[in-house]
C-alpha cells in the first residue's frame, strides 16, 4: 500500500492521549503469539505467557511465627511444662505429648495436637527444665496455618503480567523451576545520516556521535526485547532499501531522526515504495513529529531524533505499544502529585515533560530544558508533566513520572 502523508502541515496537532490510543490498538492488532519456557534465572524483565496456578498449599503445612515454645492450650493451666521435644524448621515433629509444650524455632511445622506458640520473650526457663508462660495466650497464637498465603490451585498471577525480582521470588516460592513466558519482541534499531558517527571513531566537519541508538538499545533489552543492530545506514536510496529488505523476521522497525516527506529523506522514501507510513504531529514538548506504518507487513515506528525527544516519545509511547503488544494490560506509568519547586511562566500549546528530581519534597527542574539535552535525563529522577495552557507555581501540585517507571 502506498503511503498518504498528506495536508501535514495544516492538521491539528494529535494529543498525546489519542496517540497512546491509537499505538495500543495496533499493538492488539499485531500480539505476540508464539511462546517459551524459561528457567527463573532466565525470565526476569519477561511477560508470562499463561495464568500461574498454585500447586500445593502455602505453607503446606501449620507453622510457627517465632522462636518459642510450642502447646496446647487447653493444656496449660497457669503452671509450668515439661519440654517434650526440639522442633527445627525443615524437620518433621511427633505429636505433641498431652501435657508438654515443645521448643520450637521460626518456620518449623506446629506438632500434631499444638494450636499456639508463645515468643521465648515471654516465657521463663526453670531450673527444672519446664517452661513458666508470663503472658496471657491464646488459640493460633503466632501460628501461621496452612494455606494462609495461597491455596492448591488459586491463580496466583496472571496471563500479561511482567516477571520482576518479587514475581519470580513468589513463582520459586509455588515451587515453579521454569515459566511459560512470550518470546522475546525482535526490535531493528537503525539510525539514518551521514552527519552520525559511531562513539570511538574521530568526528568529520559537521558530524556529531550516534547516542540514540545505544540509548535505544539498552532500554530495550531492559524490557525484555531482542535488539537488532542494523547500525547506521548511509544517506543513500539503494542501501536503504537493501537494509530494510533484510528485516523481514523482525516485529518492529525503529528508528530515530524521524521519517519525512522529503526529497532527501531515504528512508521515508524507501518505506513509503513497499509499504504505508503515517506522520503524526503530536502535541507533545520534547518530541512533536512521530511517524507509525508498515514495511512488508512490518510495523515501523519513527521517532524524533533529538535525544530528549527520543527519550520522552519512546518511554511514553513505544514502551507502551511494546508491553502491550506482549499481553501486559497495565502499561502506563505510576505518576503522583509533588509540589512544585519552580515557576513556569509560559503557556504552551504541547503537552511539556520536563527533566526533573525531587528536592526537599519539591520537584525541580533541569535548567536547560533543550530537547537536544541529554545530560538532563542523566540529572533527572522523573518527568514533570505541564499540561497544554497551564503555568503552574512554586508549590502548586503537579504530577511526576518517575524515570525507573519507564525504564523498568
């Protein structure tokens, strides 16, 4: 199909709301079928593939709370008892004999016949060997019963849910080895132009370092992506087509520096013969041109080529399609309001997310808040959303996207 790219110029500007939309039907549209099973030590940053049932009762089995001494209530009449036996986490107990209490240690199943445990704390050792009880007790005192966590067969998580530490920590708890888990999104990172240098090698007349693509990159495999490399591809019609041509097994097609309707602009060229492509303005600061279309059947996401806007357009919007097109439901970011730690005078027509951290329970912002700025994201914490038209003020509230939210 051929692209329409037409009247650009004069369009509204699209809100940053109706572009996430817009990327999140498409992700449904393209799901990642196929899946895999994993070891834990392979699923972190994953997304599981299917809900995660229990298989057994957690505990299994009643256990105690506390380092103390295990007995039945109904046994202790005010005087002291007898120790009938020493209990170890790991270690099967006897019955409890009637009229004895049994020492007994933190995660160590409750003997047959025990229904408390009172804290060593609380209780005095006589010379004798009984135990003296100082405090009032009562039934399932420090006991945890078997099943409090979870029971046999209880969905434990679900479908689309993303495998962190506390995740697997619960899977390995159930006694789960491997994962089914949604294979990996394949991701073509390439950058166009022949004013980028790869970092290390010496800089020409008017060339800068390629940092997009190495940030790019890294903050994929962080979301659990197979990247590939395809480097920079030179300002040249028939090597772009070449490249693209050999990107048929991959999921998505990124690139950064945007994809225009120029003459020469290679890339847009090349997308728009063998396929479709759609530039969006979008009402967003840093980050405004996005393109999205289809090369071969290949979703192709572009985005602005300064690094700010790279990393404001990606972790707002390619992030999101990305999750989602894994199954993950919940895929916007936790933001919360903080006072505000500055003044900003200017309404704007965009959406504005500035670099920010928090200081003394204020948000402070970057002072250069050029979209070609990367220093202030490594400054950062988070991004401050402005909304279109607001000026907000020392102290009002406004809302923060903590960075780690979008990096994760």
């Amino acid at each position: 199909m051929k692209a329409v790219v037409e009247g650009v110029q004069n369009r509204p500007l699209m809100p940053v709301e109706e572009a996430l939309e817009q990327l999140l039907k498409l992700a449904e549209q393209a799901p990642i079928a196929e899946t895999e099973v994993v070891t834990l030590a392979e699923a972190e940053g994953r997304v599981l593939a299917e809900d995660l049932l229990a298989e057994l009762d957690l505990p299994p089995w009643p256990n105690s709370a506390m380092d103390g001494y295990a007995l039945r209530l109904s046994d202790w009449q005010g005087e002291p008892l007898p120790v009938s036996q020493r209990i170890f986490a790991g270690h099967a107990p006897q019955p409890l004999q009637p009229g004895s209490c049994a020492r007994i240690f933190t995660g160590a199943p409750l003997p047959e016949g025990a229904d408390c445990v009172e804290m060593q704390e609380n209780v005095e050792l006589l010379e004798d060997g009984r135990v003296s009880f100082l405090e009032p007790l009562r039934v399932d005192q420090n006991v945890r019963p078997q099943g409090q966590e979870t029971r046999a067969g209880e969905q434990v998580m679900s479908k689309g849910t993303r495998l962190g530490p506390i995740e697997l920590g619960l899977a390995a708890t159930l006694g789960r080895a491997r994962l089914k888990v949604v294979r990996r999104v394949r991701v073509a990172v390439l950058s166009t132009g022949d004013e980028l240098v790869e970092p290390g090698l010496p800089l020409g007349p008017g060339q800068i370092y390629n940092s997009n693509r190495r940030l790019l990159a890294s903050w994929l495999q962080r979301l659990g992506c197979e990247v590939v490399d395809v480097g920079i591809v030179a300002d040249d019609l028939q090597i772009t087509r070449d490249c693209l041509a050999g990107l048929a097994d991959v999921d998505l097609i990124l690139s950064t520096g945007g994809v225009s309707v120029g003459e020469a602009d290679y890339l847009g060229i090349a997308l728009r013969e063998a396929g479709e492509l759609a530039l969006w303005k979008l009402a967003i600061k840093p980050g405004k041109p996005l393109t999205f279309g289809h090369y071969r059947g290949v979703p192709v996401i572009g985005l602005p080529g300064n690094p700010a806007s790279t990393l404001v357009t990606f972790g707002l919007l390619t992030r999101p399609y990305l999750l989602r097109r894994q199954g993950v439901t919940e895929v916007t970011p936790l933001r919360f309001s903080v006072p505000a730690g500055f003044d900003w005078t200017k309404a704007g027509t965009r959406r504005e997310y500035l670099r920010a951290r928090i200081e003394q329970g204020r948000v402070r912002i970057y002072k250069n808040q050029s979209s070609g700025v990367l220093r202030s994201a490594a400054w950062a914490e988070g991004l401050v959303e402005v909304l279109e038209g607001s000026t907000p003020r020392q102290g009002d509230s406004v809302s923060f996207i903590p960075l780690s939210e979008l990096l994760g």
